[in-house]
C-alpha cells in the first residue's frame, strides 16, 4: 500500500498516477487518508500525553507512600484511575483510527511509473519489441490447439469436467510429459540465471493475501477453504513473497532471489468468453515464478533482466513474441510499472499473454513490513518485483499450433532431453 508520508510530500504527483488509472477525483480520496492520519496522530499526542502524567503520579505515589503518607498517595492513585480510563479510551480511539486508515489505503492502487501511458483498456497498451516470425503452417488444415489434444489423446477437458468441473483438464501421456519437461527446464533455467528454488505451500493464510495485496483486491477471484480460513494461491508469488514477510534485511543480503514451481488456482468469475476455449484460461494451471527483493536503487534495471530473462525462455522455446508495457488502466492493482510477453498462436491467429514481469516498488514491502539496513543503518523498505517464467497452459497452446505438421508436432529442440521424444504423434 502506499505510504502517508509520500501521498503528504508528493500529493500532486500521486494525484496525476491515480488519474493514469482512470480513479475519478483521486484528491478527495488522498485528503480523507490525510485527515484520517491527522486525526490518528493527535489521538496519539492526547494519548502519550496523558501515559506521561499517569507515570509520573505513580512516581509521586511511591514517593509519598515511602514518606508513610498513606492518605495523601490514596488520593492521588484515584486521580490516576481516572487517567487510566481515559488513556483506555484514547488507545481505542488510536486502534480504531488507524484500523480506518489502513483500510482505505488498502483501496487505493499503487502509483504507475512515470513511463506507464495512462490508458483504459489492453488496446492502450504500448508495444515495446517483437520478437521472431510468425509461423507459417506446412498443413493446409490447421487446428487449434483444443482439436489436436484431442487428436493426439494428450489433453481431457471431459475427464476433468467429471472430475472436478469446467476448467480443470487431465494431462495424459505425452501431455503429460510435456507439462513436466516445461517446468523442470524453466526451474533449470532460472538455476542457471541465480535463483534459488523453492516449493512453497499452495495454500496460504489471510495475512499473506493482504500482504502481497491479494486481498482485498482480487478476494472473488480466489478459491477460500472456508472451513480453515485457507486460501489456494492463485500464483507462486503470494507464498515466496511472504517468506519475506515482518524481515530487517541488511543491504548485503540484497538481492533476494528465488522461484517456484505451483499450481495455480483462480475462479477467473465473469472472465469466459470466445477466446478462452481450451487451454486459453484455466481454473488450474501450473507455473513457474521468479520473484526478486532488491535495492531500490536497482529494482528497474532488475526488472529489465527478468523481462529478458523471460525472453529468453521464449527463444529458446523459437516462440515469437512481443513484450508490451501496459498502460495504467490494464495494469494489476499492486504494480507500478508491468511488461506483459504475449506468443503468437498460429492457428488461432492472435496474441496469448504467457507472462507479466512487474516492479512493485515499495507497494507490497510497506505491506509486507519487508525492510534492510542500508549503509548509513536507516530502515528502508526494499522494492519486490515478480514474473512468470512461464505460466504453462498458453505456451503449451502456441506449442501445439506452432509446430504441427503432417507427420504430428515436432517439440522444440530444448525439450526433448527432459521428454525424451520428440514429436507427439
């Protein structure tokens, strides 16, 4: 979330980000956190105030009671009784008041970049490069990928409907396969890159949605174990992220780098339409994600290498793609600056987004309470930044259509050690 001291010291600028996403007079929003942290810290002054007069009546207590002043101390200890009561009443009034202000900041998204274009919906989003030619087919019969999993048996939507319902598909054989070979060669790759793996739990707690801004954000949009108060991840980020959580890092421990292999879960609830058949949006999917704790000295330049770090994957991949830079209407709630990597799907002829790679400058660490020592040992908040390095269902998608020919579909060279075949036939 943002910080009050930043929205008071830079209160236009934070203004003129808010309005890049499209918030409707976002001054009088940032006034009422103003007033409501202006109002929480003269409770405190009230608060402290009074907390200092009943210590040092204590102190006279102790004094006239050693001098065998009985009397006057009883008179004085029911004077403090009466400012123990009101300091009572002041502590819940600063508990209150702060519990309000924290939950309107919870409201408001965070500050884009300054070169985030404002912009409404994903037809303003900037593209920056692309990447490779687009395929032309041997076969004259081209198919979607959702007809040649079911050509090839590889992929069962309708086992999956049995199962567990709509969204959640059955990998079978070399489908199979393919999944397991994609996760271990991006774990392998991003090994190779400087991160260090870990399998986090897939479920996660109410504290850890709120401090990676899950929550209250995108609540409908997670599956609740509502028995335990429980919440399925809907990305890798969430748990890694929050292994962070209430740390004072020093400035030598930075970066932190890390990624993981999930399932991801998500109701995607009012997100089905005519581009969302077969493996083009999911309620189940695997992934996996980077996530860095920087310097905010170098958290761009970090979110320039993950961004190539993510290309890569993809060349080796001999996908083409684009890297765009979204605009301040299509961007996550959380983000301040986000580079989406879309492929290009041969048979359905259009862009499928595979990855987005953010920085989210201070917005989740505030939350997070995720600090280091610098230099000077001033507490700082780090910058956390993320991507997907990559989300499967898509790249398997563009995989499928991309490469099949007559004789079946030829797997990129890359995979085939972690396959162990080479064409799906």
């Amino acid at each position: 979330m943002l910080q009050v001291n930043e929205i008071r010291e830079n209160f236009d600028h934070t203004c003129e980000g808010l309005k890049k996403r499209n918030l409707k007079n976002p001054e009088n929003l940032l006034r009422q956190v103003l007033e409501l942290d202006d109002r929480r810290k003269q409770i405190q002054v009230e608060r402290d105030g009074l907390q200092a007069e009943s210590n040092a009546l204590a102190r006279q207590i102790g004094q006239l009671m050693k001098a065998g002043e009985k009397a006057a101390a009883e008179k004085i200890k029911m004077q403090t009784a009466e400012i123990k009561s009101a300091v009572k009443t002041l502590e819940d009034d600063y508990n209150n008041s702060e519990k309000e202000l924290v939950q309107l900041l919870y409201t408001i998204p965070n500050i884009p970049h300054h070169t985030v274009a404002a912009g409404i919906t994903a037809d303003d989003n900037e593209e920056i490069l692309q990447n490779g030619p687009l395929p032309e087919l041997e076969t004259a019969n081209k198919l979607p990928h959702w007809d040649l999993i079911k050509k090839y048996d590889i992929v069962d939507f309708e086992l999956g409907v049995k199962i567990s319902g709509a969204g959640f598909p059955v990998y079978k054989g070399k489908g199979a396969k393919l999944q397991r070979a994609l996760i271990n060669f991006f774990l392998d790759e991003a090994e190779k890159a400087g991160y260090d793996e870990v399998q986090p739990p897939i479920l996660i707690n109410e504290e850890s949605g709120y401090a990676t801004g899950q929550l209250p954000d995108k609540e409908g949009q997670m599956y609740l174990a509502s028995g335990d108060g429980l919440y399925l991840i809907p990305t890798a980020e969430v748990p890694i992220t929050n292994m962070y959580r209430n740390e004072m890092l020093s400035e030598s421990d930075l970066p932190k780098k890390n990624v993981g292999y999930t399932p991801c879960f998500r109701r995607e609830a009012g997100n089905w339409g005519a581009h969302v058949r077969g493996l083009n949006r999911l309620h189940q999917f695997d992934k996996v994600e980077i996530v860095q704790i920087t310097h905010p000295d170098h958290s761009y330049q970090t979110l320039e290498d993950m961004s190539l770090h993510v290309q890569g994957l993809l060349q080796k991949l001999k996908l083409p793609y684009r890297v765009l830079r979204l605009c301040g209407g299509d961007m996550g709630f959380t983000a301040a600056l986000t580079y989406d990597m879309e492929v290009f799907s041969a048979a359905q002829e259009r862009w499928l987004e595979v990855s987005s790679v953010s920085n989210f400058e201070t917005y989740q660490s505030n939350r997070l309470k995720l600090r280091f020592k610098n230099e000077n040992k001033k507490t700082v908040l780090a910058h956390t930044l993320n991507g997907s390095a990559l989300a499967l269902p898509r790249i398997v998608a563009a995989l499928l259509e991309n490469n099949q020919s007559e004789k079946g579909i030829k797997m990129p060279e890359v995979l085939v050690p972690y396959l162990g075949f080479e064409w799906i036939s």
